[in-house]
C-alpha cells in the first residue's frame, strides 16, 4: 500500500476489520515489521487523538517516530508553485519534501481545507505534492477533504458495540461556532457506504440543513434526509458533527456558515436527550474535540450510550492496520 487516502486503499473492508480485531488482542504482534524503520508525522495543524494514537501505533509496530509540528518547529512552507516568495514563507515544499522523505520510510501527514479554494482544497494539494515528490509511502492523518483513519476507527467501534445484524446509522449535522472542514464527515458517509455493501453492515442515513450537502464523490448511494428528527427515529448509532457548506450546490458559499449557531434553527440541531429518545436506544458518537452545548449536551454524552472514548481508543487500532500494512508492502 502505497497511499492510505480513502477506504478502496484498504482492499477488502471485512477483511481489514477482521484484522483489526486481531490487532487489538495483541497490539505488539507485528512489532519485528518495524524494526529499523522509521515513521515521519508532519502536522500542518494541531492534533491530540490523531498524534497520540498514529506515534502509539507505529511503536506497536516497533518504529522509530519523528514528529515535526510545521507551524511551530520548522520554516513555513509555500505550497503554491510559480510565485514570488517574498513574504514570511522561507522554504517551498517542493525542496521540504524530499529532504524530510530521506529521513524517514514512511510519512504521515495532516493538512486541514483552507476553506477559500474548493478546487485547491478538492484536489487535495499538499497530499498529491508528498505522494509525487517524497518517493515514499504516504498516509492521510487528515487532510482538506478526507480523514480515514477516524472513519475506519468509527466503523471498527459499530462492529463492536452493534446489537443488531444491520444496525441504522445516522450522521447528523450539528451546529457549531466555527468553520469546520467537511473531512470527518466525507469519510464517515464513504465508510459507512463501503459498509453498507456487506451483508452484516450497517444501515446508513445522512441528515443536514438545506444547503450543507456534502460533496457526491463521497454520498453517492446515500439517503439524504432533511428532517433531523424523522432520520434519528429508530437509529442504532448517531453520529453528530458540524462542517462547513461544501459548494456543492452554491460554489460561492463554500467554506462558510449558512445556519448560524445561534439561531433557534441552528441549535435546534445540537444533540439532547430529545433527539435521543427517538433512537432505538441509540449509542452517540463522535471523533473529538467537541463542542458541548452546540454538538451535544453534557447528559448525552457523559451517558452510558456515549461512545466517544472507545472510539477515540480505536484510532490507535485503524492506524496499526494501516501503517502494519504499508511495512509489509517495503519487505
């Protein structure tokens, strides 16, 4: 596995899950795979559950880790080719790139959506630049559009605490007091559809406010429901997070806020123990950090249906699979 972007990269889902299952058992199974091997993180933006997690993963797997933090211990990159580099960027990533891929064997990297440039975010810039210009195997710890090993972490939780065959799964558009990118939610809904395929796999059902419609590459074959309550009824799993407006309908309110938090309509979104009710016992999840009071109320998800720390646990399990798998494609 030469590149870790969306779920086709992982082959066969039942499979992949089956070694997670595996993995969680005995997380030091693989270790000798790493040996000698060194993993680089390059983080654009902040992260706690992602870093943690990926450096507890790769030293499961017996790595070394290098850990660089662009914004705060390294020169800040250009991005964009053909221009005048005059302003507070001293290094391009076309020369960053292949200098920190001789350091390592693997490269991990995290680089949220700009949110102003729908074609620059959509083409997922700076990934395509480390996967044609490192040599390397590369890996999304999230980028502009997609974050796959929290969606593979949050299938893997479903298929653990599922009570029935075919459990129904909604994610649920939450309000939120900024701009968020539409990454966590593009790859839950393109799991949950890889899911969706398998004979024991789940249900899936997306509900957002009018405008919020996520980009078809990653709902197509979705059902799409506007009434929040009508899709939560008889739900085994909510799955609530904010985006932003992905321009898929209006390109020009891409990036922004279209159902403001504060409005009566817009909290009317926010997770409580009335949205709950309608569920069939309904488990809560969520990736984190969260907002409490405008995703979810304090009783929900401090509730014994809560989820939100298993699946946080999990992102150590998704990201062993993975970087065990790319190891054992360099052997």
């Amino acid at each position: 596995m030469n590149s870790f972007l969306h779920v086709q990269d992982i082959g066969d889902l039942k499979q992949a899950l089956t070694e997670a299952r595996e993995i969680k058992a005995d997380r030091f199974k693989y270790q000798h795979l790493g040996n000698n091997k060194t993993l680089l993180m390059i983080f654009f933006n902040n992260s706690l559950r992602t870093r943690l997690s990926t450096q507890k993963a790769a030293m499961n797997l017996g790595m070394n880790v290098i850990v660089l933090d662009v914004n705060a211990g390294a020169w800040k990159l250009e991005t964009e080719r053909g221009v005048i580099m005059d302003g507070d960027k001293s290094e391009h990533l076309l020369e960053a790139i292949p200098v920190m891929a001789s350091y390592c064997d693997i490269i991990g990297i995290r680089s949220f959506a700009g949110l102003s440039d729908r074609d620059y975010d959509y083409a997922e810039t700076v990934y395509n630049q480390f996967l044609k210009y490192s040599g390397k195997p590369i890996f999304a710890m999230e980028t502009a559009t997609v974050h796959p090993l929290q969606a593979f972490a949050d299938l893997l939780t479903i298929e653990e605490h599922k009570t029935v065959r075919r459990p129904k799964v909604v994610l649920t558009w939450a309000p939120h007091c900024r701009a968020l990118p539409q990454a966590v939610p593009n790859s839950f809904a393109e799991w949950m559809l890889e899911a969706s395929k398998l004979e024991d796999g789940v249900d899936f059902i997306i509900t957002h406010p009018q405008g919020y419609e996520l980009d078809p590459r990653f709902t197509e074959g979705a059902t799409i429901e506007y009434d929040q309550q009508k899709a939560l009824e008889g739900a085994d799993f909510v799955y609530a997070k904010n985006w932003s407006c992905p321009g898929v309908t209006v390109p020009e309110d891409y990036g922004k806020i279209i159902l403001n938090h504060e409005s009566a309509e817009g909290r009317s979104w926010t997770i409580d123990a009335e949205h709950m009710a309608v569920t069939n016992n309904g488990k809560f999840m969520h990736c984190l950090p969260v907002r409490r009071g405008l995703i979810v109320t304090d009783d929900v998800i401090e509730g014994a249906n809560s989820l939100v720390i298993p699946e946080a646990a999990n992102r150590e399990i998704s990201a062993t699979v993975v970087i065990k798998r790319i190891l054992e494609s360099l052997q």
